[in-house]
C-alpha cells in the first residue's frame, strides 16, 4: 500500500510540475522576444504592451474561476481541459499572422493557465502524505518561483537560437503529451460545494478585470484619465459587492471567513508585496542590460541567473525545513533579505556598472526568492480544511498574479517619471527609484509574513472541528 501511495505521490508531483513550468514561464517568457516580434509583425507599441498583458490580465481574473470550477466539475477533469486550452492556444499564438491575433491568442493562454495553475496545488497537496506535505509543497513553490524568473532566459535564448514562434511551439509537444498522461495518471477529486456559485463567479471576474484593466493601462492612457479612473472604480464596485454576496451566499465561492485567519490574510499580503516587488524589478533589470549596456537577449538572461537559479538549490531545503521550523519565519527571512538585495541592486546600478559589482545582491535576492516560494504554499493551506484548498489556492494565486501586474505597473510608472530610453543614463535615472520602491513593499511583505501567527494544521482542524460538527 505504501508503495502504492508513493508511486502515485510521484506520478502527481511530475505531472503537476511539467504543467505549471510550461504555465508559468508563459508570464514573462514573452518579454525578450518583443522587440522582434514587433519587426515581424509590424506592431505598434500599443500592440506589443497588450502581448505582454493580455495573458496577465485573463490569467489573474479567471484564477478564482478555474479553482471553482475544478471544486464544482472534478480536478483532474478541468485540469486537463486547461492543458488543452493552454496547448491550442500556444499554437494559434505560434501561428498568429498580425499582432491582434496574437494578442488573442496570449489571452487564450490565460485563460488556460488560469485554470491549471491552482489545480496543479490542490491535485498535489491531496496526493502527498501528511508528513512529506512541507517538502512537496515546498518544491512546487520553488518549480513556480523558479519558471517565473527564468522567463526572460529561457524566452532570449529560444528567440536568439530559432525564432520567437518557438517560444509558443514549444508548449505543443508538451501539452499534447502531458494531457492525456494526466487523464490517465491523475485521481478525480472534487470540492466541497456542490454548486457553483455563478453570481460570485460573475462579480469576482468583473471586478477583477476592471482592476487589472486598470493597472495594466495606466502607463499609456494616463491614471488620471476617465478610462482608468472608471475601471478601478468600477472594479472596486464589483469586487465589493462580491464581498457582500459571499457573505450572505449558502455556498460561497471564496468563504470571507478565510480572511478572518490572521494567518490567511497576512500569507496573502506577503504573496502580493513579494510579486510585486520581484515581477516589477525583473522587468526593468532584464531590460537594463540589453538597453544600457548592450547585451543580447540570452546574455541579459544569463547575467541575472545567479538571482534566478538560486531556487533550485535553496528551495527544496527550505520546503523541507518548513516542517521543522514555521514557514512563516521562512518567508520572513526570505522576503528580508530579497528586500535587501534589491536595495542594493537599486544603490549600486549605474550605465557602467561592472557587473561583478551585481552578483553578490543577484545571489541574495535568489535566497530569498527561495525561501519564500519553499513555504507559502504551505503556510496558506495549512489554514484551511483539507476540503477547501481549492479556493484557498485560487485566492492566493489570484492576490500573487495581482502583485505582479500591480509592480510592473507602478514601477514601469515611476521609471517613466523619472527616467527613460533615450540614454544610459536616463535609464539608470529611473531604474534606481523603481527598485528602490519594489524593495521598500518587499520589506513590508516581510515584516507581514513574520508576524503571521502560526499554529499546525492539526490544531486547525480540531479547532474547526465543532463547527463542522453544528453545520453537519
């Protein structure tokens, strides 16, 4: 029987994180393929902007509906179907003749991510045994931090060996292969609520795009503008009054009890600062180095991997530490001292900057990149039931995604304010405020995840024990 379990644990474990590799490595792997995309396809940068967001946006504003869906119609059977989604649309996008089409296909891409993503946590973290919990959970953090910073490489090195097509293609083979393996290997399992909660689904989604809109077209409308203005309001509309009805809805997609979990709500809260703070740096920094100081696309990446292969070594002990020592102190230590390097990045980066003066913040920032994604799955389910993991993966998600477009936006946005592309030294001019705002919301996220209060998930259950008991 052991065996048994084992080798099932192991069948989940790979198949969940081929799928969230190819996923994940989709939100910025893009990103040093634009400039020669925008010769191919003759886009305007308006198009090339919406190549980089349309994925972001479906992504963060579906993730809640995929976790709920996988709840209400089975796991692995919506697991699946986002790999097929994801598959076609890598391909429509590999194919994509004009920078619209590509644009709609990126959004289908999200759309497919959005569903796999947090089916990927709850499929895993069911399979794994009580007491290898912490270290499976903590790899698949790691897998995901990991894919999330080794975009820009992997994207400059397939677009500077082959062609930018080929940073879509090759999610085909993989889908198609991993897919069916999926349906075979995979346990079905569903989640608490027998119904699905289409007005929270609704409400939650449009809130969310209105958000998202907002946030992703602030740079080149203007946040002052009536657009902007009325999409964040209108988001913050919808989104409260979603609060409202899952308050009062009998079977809710997102319980507002969660939140009432310091431990829930302070884990989210270091997600958010944590990605925004990380997504809103790389993206200036990878650009730094092809901008500034001339290198290619696959040099630039190169150059930042002493940042992001950091996990590949650190995560997997910290994941396993995690169930030894509180995750929250991990995250803590982790976030500090991603905080710190950053810091430092944004100190001592100039046009000239010889780069062995950045290796020593890059290996920095990469622990703790690491010890941060090793525990936070962890940390947020473990205050949860079992039961409801689902939605609680989605929200975390959803917050992270969130985070990632909230600091590319505001950073992109302070760079804008006090430098720009027409010198090195313009460049620098406002790389060095926007790292330095990312530092000071990681540093937050830090103190955020530190305070966490933290108890095991076994006096969670008992705790929540005679609640069930009176609800039954």
């Amino acid at each position: 029987m052991t065996e048994k379990i084992g080798h099932s644990t192991l069948w989940t474990f790979a198949i969940t994180s081929v799928a969230l590799i190819m996923v994940t490595l989709d939100n910025l792997v893009v990103t040093t393929a634009l400039p020669v995309i925008r010769r191919d396809l003759d886009a305007s940068l308006q198009g090339l902007e919406w190549t980089v967001n349309a994925y972001t946006l479906t992504f963060a504003v579906l993730l809640l509906t995929g976790a709920a869906l996988g709840d209400r119609f089975g796991r692995r059977r919506l697991f699946v179907l986002g790999l097929a989604i994801f598959t076609a649309s890598s391909a429509f996008a590999a194919l994509a003749p004009s920078i619209e089409a590509l644009n709609l296909a990126r959004a289908l891409q999200g759309v497919g991510g959005a569903i796999v993503t947090p089916l990927t946590l709850t499929l895993l973290s069911a399979a794994v045994p009580a007491e290898r919990r912490g270290l499976a959970l903590g790899a698949w953090g790691g897998i995901g931090g990991l894919a999330v910073a080794l975009g820009p490489l992997v994207g400059g090195a397939i677009v500077q060996g082959i062609s930018w097509q080929w940073i879509f293609w090759i999610n085909v083979p993989i889908g198609l292969v991993l897919a069916p393996i999926a349906w075979r290997r995979l346990e079905e399992s569903r989640g608490p609520n027998p119904t699905l909660d289409l007005r929270g689904l609704g409400l939650a989604s449009v809130g969310l795009l209105g958000i998202v809109w907002g946030l992703v077209r602030g740079n080149s409308v203007g946040w002052g503008s009536a657009e902007i203005v009325g999409s964040l309001a209108a988001g913050a509309t919808f989104l409260a009054l979603f609060v409202l009805w899952e308050l009062r809805a009998r079977a809710p997609m997102l319980p507002m009890r969660f939140f009432r979990n310091r431990a829930f709500t302070q884990a989210n809260v270091a997600s958010l600062f944590m990605f925004f703070g990380m997504f809103g740096s790389i993206f200036l920094l990878a650009q730094f180095f092809q901008t500034v100081q001339g290198y290619s696309p696959l040099s630039a990446g190169l150059r930042i991997l002493p940042w992001t292969a950091m996990p590949i070594f650190i995560a997997p002990i910290a994941g396993a530490l995690s169930d030894r020592i509180p995750g929250p102190r991990i995250m803590g230590v982790g976030l500090a001292l991603q905080a710190a390097g950053l810091g430092w990045i944004a100190t001592v980066t100039s046009p000239d900057v010889p780069y062995s003066s950045l290796v020593a913040p890059f290996i920095l920032s990469g622990m703790g990149m690491a010890l941060f994604f090793a525990p936070v799955a962890n940390v947020v389910l473990s205050t949860v039931r079992p039961r409801e993991e689902g939605q609680a993966s989605g929200a975390n998600n959803a917050i992270r995604e969130l985070g990632g477009v909230f600091g590319v936006a505001v950073l992109a946005s302070i760079f804008a304010t006090y430098g720009g592309y027409e010198t090195g030294t313009t460049f620098v001019s406002g790389l060095q405020p926007a790292v330095a705002v990312g530092a000071s919301i990681v540093g937050l996220g830090a103190v955020a995840a530190i305070t966490i209060p933290w108890r095991s998930r076994t006096a969670v259950v008992e705790e929540l024990e005679p609640v069930l008991e009176e609800a039954a």
